[in-house]
C-alpha cells in the first residue's frame, strides 16, 4: 500500500457477500420497505423503464430525421417526443439511477449497513415517480429547457402539469441531496481515511440541495406566469427572459454535475476492487470533488452566451471560469490513468464486464471534455456552435458516454448482490460492444452535423449530403443502442433465474504471475 490509510479508504472489506435480495423481497417490500437495499433496488428498476420509455421516444424521432422531409413525425408531436425524451432521460434516468447506486453503496462502503433517513429516499422516489406520470400525461412540447415565452404560448391546456413536474423533480432532487448529505456527514471525525464515496455523498449533496430550489422557484413562477398570476418571465406583461436565463441555469449547469459526481463516485468504488490496490491519489479525488462543487455554481452563464454582449464582463468571467473546471476534471482523469498505469492491470479484470465499462467511461469522457473545451470559447461558442448538434454531442458524450456507461458498470457488479447469480458474460459483451459503437457513432455524428452548422430543435431540412449522410449514420448508431439495451434486459431477466449462483466473492482479482493465474485479496 502507498499509505497505511489506504485500506480503510477503500471503504473496508473489498466485497461483500452475494445474495438475492430481489427474489427474497415482496411487492410492499419494494414499494415501502425503508431497507436501503430495497430502495436502490427500486430505483435501479424504476430509472431503467424511464431509460426505455425515453430511449424509445429517441427512436421515433430519430427514424424521422434519418431522412429530409417529414415522413411520420409533424413538428408538434416531433417537440412533444424531444421534450419528454429530455426529461425522462435526465430527471428520469441518468440522476436517479446513479444515486440509487450510491444508497447501495454507501451503507457498504461507510460501514454503517443501512441508509441514513431512510425515509427521505423514499419521498424522493415517490415525487419523482408522480412527476414522471404528470409529464407523460400532459406531453408538453416546451422543450427540457422551457424557455419562455415560447413555453407560455405553445403548450395546450395541460401545461399546468408540466410545470408541476418540474416543482416535484425539484422537491424530489433537493431531498435526495440531504439523504446523501446526511450519510456522507455522518462520518465527520474520521474525514482522513473517509472513503471517497463519502466525499461525493457530501459534493452531491451539496449541489443537490442548493441548486434544486432555485430550479422549484422556476417552476412555480412558469405556472403562475402561465395562469397570468404573475409576469416574472413573460415579456408580453412586462417580464424578462434574462431573469429566467440566469435563474434556470443556476441550477441548469450544477446539473450537469448531479450525475456526473455520483459516477465519478462509482468508479472510485469499483476500481480499487477490481483492480486490487488503491487509487494513485486520495487527496487529489477529495480536492476535484471540492472544486467541482464550488466551481459549477458559478459557470452557468455559458448556457446563453449569445444573449449577452460579447465582450462583457460576464462572458469573460464565464470563459475564465469555465476554463478552471477543467482542473477538477482533469485531477480526476489523470488519477484514474495513473491507477492503470501504475501497475499490470490483472487478468481478471481484463475479462472484467464491469471494467469494461468504466474503461469506456473513461475514454467518452476525456472525448466530452476536450471537445466542450470549444463550448467555453466566446467567439466560437456565439457565433458557430451555440444552436447547433455540437453542444448535444457534448452532453451525450458525458451523460451516455460517461454517465450511462459507469451506471451500467455498477449494474453488472452489483448483480450477484441483488440476485445470488452471475450474468450471462457472452450477453453483456455483446451489450457492450453494441453500446460503445452505438454510443460512438451517435456522438461523434452530433460533432460532424454541428460543424456542418446543424441546428437544434428542427424536424425538416434540406437534402444537404453533408447533413443527411450523418443523420442517417447517426440513427444507425441510436438503432444499435437501442439494440444493446434489449439485450441487456434480456440478460438480466433471464439470469436472475438461469445465472450461475454467485458463491463467496463474485469479483475475485487475478493475476497472471510467470504465465500462471493465482487469486490474491483485495484489500
């Protein structure tokens, strides 16, 4: 070890014992039981249907765009299926999947076997899931970003719904930010040797809870605009779009983060365990954690750049700080590679699915940071790419690249954990292969159509090679994603009856010594 605090760090024993958990639990179980174990369960399950519900309403839309004119899809329905996609992959996937990883987690890493307030984790659930049904009913067409005044013209006479979702995705985010807050100060006294999914209990928490109030205000404030109440937003009675910009993305770029952090958590988590050593730096993970927290409260102004004049003050503020939020980024990615590097990667983790995954994570984010570099530039950012696909295939690249990638990482490892079984490994390598040259493809067509000045938000265009070619391209790679995920939930359903029975450690490390395989501990 490089430090004698190294062990305890790594969040104790390095595995726990498989069991299986989901044909054990009843129905009230999952829906009321305050079992930690119960609760992320349910949250897995729960973020992966809004995975699908979103994923297929990608598909549809993505058929239409796989060629100019309108085929099936009119432009209103078109902005009703992007809307929904949005926020069903946003609030409805990617953030909740990853924190439900965590509750399972933390009580595993931290040691103490159960979820601090418990009860919080399941108001946070319930919100989100009346929130989801209020959208799906409601269909509205104002974009994730609800932009007024547009979302106060166009949305029909259930928007009132819409708006409330979005107070509830904000109750329901601000609660699951003190649970994690909770169990994360919970270890104050021992802050040395706190494992690192500790320190992000306390960045997620943080980000959650100071951002999402200000995300329920929006909400409330579209309502009551909406109702004609109040004109806070409504530049037909006297509001200012501004004041939304700046209100909206206070919480809108910390967002951004709110799945990130948990994933970067998770692959501190897994990593160590599978690799068999520590993490090449602790203190610069704890550092990247704290920067990161800091300093994504005060970059959102990047968001609306255009709006502004460009040579204010603000943009340049802005550009400079969203420059410095590389630091944390980078701190983070260079721990990871110098991890690898340090020492021969064993073999068990080379046949590792897991590991696959995170190695992709990894990969996609590097490919979605570098690139978001150009997102910080003033003049490139207003006048080039602001509105078109290269900003969605910035955040594809984090959110599905990095983000979905680490959540299925942690999926596979925790398997045995929640079923007593092991997967299907030839299934969640085909899963992974399609995933990555999905995920690939998708994005770096985003980054081609964005610099051939594709727009954003638009169902038609004209027959241009340079835009058709890559939408085409770019439907093929979603097709496949898609593709992968059903073979994923085939997997898991079949396995969690037909799987080999998972005995002792599920993830026992490897080495190849001198052309012989020997298992070592972990710790």
């Amino acid at each position: 070890m490089a430090n004698p605090l190294d062990a305890e760090r790594m969040g104790g024993l390095p595995h726990w014992e498989p069991s299986n958990v989901i044909g054990e639990m009843t129905l009230r179980d999952l829906l009321f039981s305050h079992d930690y174990r119960h609760i992320a369960i349910k949250g897995m399950l729960t973020s992966i249907v809004m995975l699908a519900l979103g994923g297929l309403m990608a598909m549809l839309f993505r058929t239409e765009l796989a060629l100019p004119d309108i085929q099936f899809i009119q432009a209103r329905s078109y902005m009703s299926l992007m809307t929904l996609h949005g926020m069903l992959m946003v609030f409805g996937f990617a953030i909740p999947l990853v924190i439900s990883i965590m509750y399972y987690m933390i009580p595993k890493v931290l040691g103490t076997e159960r979820l601090l307030w418990a009860r919080g984790a399941q108001w946070s659930w319930w919100m989100l899931i009346t929130a989801a049904v209020l959208l799906i009913i409601s269909r509205p067409d104002f974009t994730w970003t609800f932009y007024p005044p547009m979302s106060l013209r166009v949305v029909g006479n259930l928007a009132w719904m819409g708006y409330v979702a979005i107070i509830l995705v904000a109750l329901s985010e601000m609660v699951a930010g003190a649970v994690l807050f909770r169990n994360g100060w919970a270890a104050k006294g021992r802050f040395r040797t706190m494992p690192l999914m500790g320190w992000a209990a306390l960045s997620e928490g943080l980000l959650l809870m100071l951002s999402t109030p200000v995300l329920g205000l929006v909400g409330a404030l579209m309502l009551t605009d909406w109702l004609q109440l109040t004109a806070v937003f409504d530049t037909a009675n006297g509001g200012s779009v501004m004041t939304f910009m700046f209100l909206f993305w206070f919480y809108g770029h910390p967002a951004v983060y709110l799945p990130l952090v948990p994933a970067i958590a998770i692959l501190y988590t897994l990593m160590p365990r599978i690799l068999g050593k520590p993490m090449w730096s602790y203190w610069s993970a704890v550092i990247a954690f704290g920067l990161l927290t800091m300093l994504s409260f005060v970059v959102y102004p990047h968001h609306f750049q255009p709006a502004e004049t460009v040579a204010g003050p603000i943009q340049r503020a802005t550009q400079i700080l969203t420059l410095l939020i590389f630091i944390p980024s980078t701190m983070h990615v260079f721990n990871w590679i110098a991890t690898l590097w340090a020492d021969p990667i064993p073999v068990s983790a080379r046949r590792s699915i897991p590991f696959s995954f995170i190695i992709a994570s990894i990969v996609f984010l590097i490919l979605g940071g570098v690139t978001g570099y150009v997102n910080a530039q003033i003049a490139v950012d207003s006048d080039f790419i602001h509105n078109t696909y290269w900003v969605p295939a910035h955040f594809h690249a984090m959110f599905v690249g990095f983000v979905a990638n680490m959540a299925m990482a942690g999926v596979y490892y925790l398997y045995p954990y929640f079923t007593g079984r092991m997967f299907n490994q030839a299934m969640a390598r085909t899963h992974f292969w399609m995933w990555q040259i999905g995920i690939f493809t998708k994005v770096m067509m985003m980054y081609v159509l964005g610099y051939a000045y594709f727009p954003r938000w638009v169902v038609d265009y004209l027959p241009l090679p340079e835009w058709s070619i890559p939408q085409m391209l770019l439907t093929g790679g979603a097709y496949l994603i898609g593709l992968g995920f059903i073979v994923f939930v085939f997997n898991i359903i079949l396995s969690a009856t037909r799987g080999q029975k998972a005995v002792g450690d599920p993830w026992p490390v490897e080495h190849d010594i001198a052309g012989q395989t020997a298992a070592t501990p972990a710790e």
